[in-house]
C-alpha cells in the first residue's frame, strides 16, 4: 500500500505541478483552502501533508496545527516564499517536520518527501517496538501461567485502552494495585501520573482533604492551600484501595467527580475544579452486598463497576507457586547480597499444601523469611514462618502430584519448556488461530510466528540427543 500525500495550495498550477511529481510513487491528494483539506484529512488517513503558508484568506499554519491534533497525525512539510522563512521556523517548532521554499525545486521537493515518510515509517515501528515493550514489563510484576491468572490478564489488556472506570475485587493481597498499575501502563494515559489512595488508613475529614484539597484555612492546621489527588493525577490515574470503606459524606462528592460533570471543589474552597483522571478502585469487600445493606450508594457502585476483575486468591492458582517461589528467591537473594537460593522439595511441597490466606503478599513475605533465615544454599522447611510450616506433611491440592512438586523443587526453571506449554495453551484456546493466540500472548504475530519455528527446530534436537542417549541393549 503506498503512503498517502496531500497537497494544500491555492494555486492550481503548484497543485497539479506536485500531483505530477509524486504520484507514480504515493497516493496524492489535493485541496486549494484549509476546508477542503479538512474535508481530506477527515475523510482519508494522510501520511504526509504539504500545505502552502498562505492559502488566500487561509493560514497555513492554522492547517497544520489542525492536523497535527488528528489521531493518525501526518508529518507535515510548508512551503514558503524566501521571506517568510522565520515564520516556517515557527511552524517546525511547532510540530513541522520541515519547510521549502519557493519557488520549488522539484528534486529537493522530492528527496524531502521521501525522508520525511521514512522518518514516518521509523517512528511507527518504534512506537510499535514500544508498545509491545511497555505491555511486557506492564503485566512483569503479575507473574503465572494458571487459567485464571491468564483470564486476569486477557481482561486488563483488554480494558486498558479504553476510558472506563474499573473495579477490582479480590482478598488482600491478590495482586490487585499490580492489576491496576498494568491496566495504567498499558493505557493511553501511561505518560502521566499514577496516583494512589489508600482509603482505609484515613479517617473521613482527612480523606475529603486528600482526594480533593482544600484552602487555606479551612479547618484548623489548614494553614496553607493543599492541591488533592485528582488534581495530581490530571492527565493520568487515580486509583483508589479499599473504596468500600469511605464514608456517605465522600461517596457523594465521589459521585459527582466520577460522572458526566466531572466536578469538585476543595474543601473550603468554591472554586469549580474539572477532574481529567481516569478512575480504577479496589475493594476486598464485597460492595454489591454493601450495597444491599445500604452502606454503599448504589449509584456510585455502577459508576465505579463499569468493567470488574477479580484477582483469584492465591489457593484458586496454587500451579502458580513454583513460579512465583523461584521470582521471590531471586529478589530476595539479591537484596540480601547472597548467592540465589534454591529451595529444597519439602519446603516446596509444604508451600503448596499451605491455603495462602494473605495470598501472593503473604507468600512473598514467608520466602523473604526463609531467605533471611537458611544458612545453606537452599532454603529448607525449617527456614520457613512456622504458620506455614504447620502445614507440612497436608495433602498437596488436586492436580498437583508429589513427585512433580518434587521435581519443580529441585531442577532450574526450563524457559524454553515453559514458554511451549504457554503458546501451546494459547493455540489450544483459539483453535489454532495464529493471530487470535498471538494477543491472547500480547505478542506480534511475526514474533508467535518466529517462536513457533524455532520450537519445531529443536524437537529435532530433543529427539536426537535422547537417541544417542539410549544404551545398545
């Protein structure tokens, strides 16, 4: 498909002259005022835009802000007489990739064009590269490869672009400020702030002070103006913990902030603010009954529940412990200057066995225990928090037998092994549809492509060298 051209100019000979020039190579398109190529522009995506300065009673200029404001914005070159070249400076300053001058010189024109949709071509594949980067390390922290861990995931990739406000629920320690800094980072807001509030650790007059402000001398103490978290976070997220336990007064000024108005006021203050956050909350209660019992207003609950995830405890993905283990011994051995530790299969085995009810949290916390505790090179059941090692000698859950647990225990983590069952998993659920696997993955079809054959280069290998491994006899 070629890049598409537009050519603003008022006079025809210039329009026509250029159309000649570059159409054997792009798909040009042509209009003499700023109406019409804002009838173009809206109509077609363009890829690159030449406009004159001066279109009669028109400003170029105008034009190209206009465009640069656009979802797919071209790059945008002006054409100027010799004496308006300060003003084409302006115009790069401004968002311009480039200026020409007249009277054109068409080989100039042309080397201009071509560089300018290169440089196009170069910043959408980085910004491409960045997209797929950014979404890796986004979901990082939220480490598992259980189906309903994946389902969590699949949720978050997919509500992420979007505008709508998010609920998560989940049991404390599930993950759930992870979840929602991932569905801000993979967001369109990604480049501002993400704020937190812990609502639970505030009282109700401190609260209102934190997430709206106040003027001075609103209440005693006040003694200077304090800017609150949504405006802090305008241009990005505000994310709200524990949101069932705010109290009436607030859930009503909440209300008003989250709705079609957008509105608040510090308090003190009557200034009208407008709030240009996006709003994710968290709650380990369950906010339909509250609102049953008339503890949490019903309209705030709709408002805030427009998308819910719920972040599975850590006893409904146990699969996921070995994982999640090895991560821990990682960062804990490091930020305790050790050697990375290892731990041994009877402390696995008791890992798994053991119901999690502060889940990953709780987790993450008996391994930096057993890391600080082992005097080895692994860490043994006796290194472990002694709440959990009551647990030794249970039944392992369903599905997760003794001698795999063992095994996991024992043997490093097999990437390669791992990462097949993962794109195995994905071609399973779409039926083998390459592209749908590939987003369930959140990677390029190229790279699923590239993975798949590199799998099937080393079964080969696998085969071959079990074979040789094989006595005679």
């Amino acid at each position: 498909m070629q890049p598409t051209v537009l050519i603003v100019d008022d006079e025809k000979h210039t329009r026509d002259g250029l159309r000649t020039l570059l159409g054997d190579n792009y798909d040009t398109y042509v209009a003499a005022d700023v109406a019409g190529a804002l009838d173009v522009l809206e109509r077609e995506q363009i890829d690159l835009l030449i406009t004159d300065l001066r279109l009669g009673g028109d400003d170029g200029m105008t034009l190209i802000e206009r465009a640069l404001k656009l979802p797919h914005a071209p790059v945008c070159i002006m054409m100027t007489a010799y004496g308006s070249v300060d003003t084409a400076v302006g115009a790069m300053k401004r968002g311009a990739y480039d200026f020409v001058t007249k009277p054109l010189n068409l080989d100039k024109v042309e080397m201009l064009v071509a560089r300018a949709l290169g440089s196009r071509r170069l910043e959408q594949e980085n910004r491409a590269l960045r997209q797929q980067v950014d979404e890796r390390f986004a979901l990082e922290n939220i480490l598992g490869e259980s189906i309903a861990l994946r389902e969590v995931l699949d949720t978050i990739r997919q509500v992420a672009p979007s505008s709508a406000n998010v609920l998560i629920e989940g049991e404390s320690g599930t993950g759930k400020e992870l979840a929602a800094q991932a569905i801000h980072n993979l967001s369109r807001r990604h480049k501002g702030k993400f704020v937190t509030v812990h609502c639970a650790a505030l009282s109700p007059q401190l609260l209102e002070s934190e997430l709206f402000g106040h003027e001075r001398g609103a209440f005693t103490g006040a003694h200077e103006r304090r800017i609150g978290r949504f405006e802090q976070a305008s241009g990005g997220t505000i994310f709200l913990d524990e949101i069932g336990e705010i109290d009436a007064s607030t859930q009503v000024k909440l209300l008003r902030v989250i709705s079609e108005e957008r509105a608040f006021e510090r308090v003190g203050g009557s200034q009208m603010l407008r709030a240009d956050v996006r709003l994710i909350a968290a709650t380990n209660k369950n906010l339909k009954k509250l609102v049953s019992e008339e503890k949490f207003r019903d309209d705030l609950y709709f408002r805030l529940n427009v998308v819910k995830i719920t972040m599975p405890p850590l006893r409904a993905r146990k699969e996921d412990i070995p994982l999640l283990v090895r991560a821990f011994l990682r960062h804990f051995s490091k930020v305790n200057e050790r050697p990375v530790l290892e731990i041994t299969a009877e402390a696995m085995n008791t890992l798994l066995t053991y119901d999690w009810p502060g889940n990953v949290r709780e987790l993450r916390t008996a391994i930096e225990h057993g890391v600080v505790m082992a005097t080895g090179v692994k860490v043994t059941l006796r290194d472990l928090p002694a709440t959990v090692r009551a647990a030794s000698g249970a039944p392992l859950p369903a599905g997760i037998t003794r001698t795999k647990a063992f095994a996991d225990a024992e043997s490093p983590l097999d990437l390669a092994a791992s990462e097949k069952r993962l794109i195995m998993q994905a071609l399973a659920t779409t039926n083998g549809n390459i592209t749908a696997a590939a987003r369930k993955l959140g990677i390029s079809r190229r790279t699923l492509h590239r993975k798949i054959n590199e799998m099937q280069e080393r079964e080969p290998e696998a085969r071959n060298s079990k074979s040789e491994g094989t006595p005679d006899d």
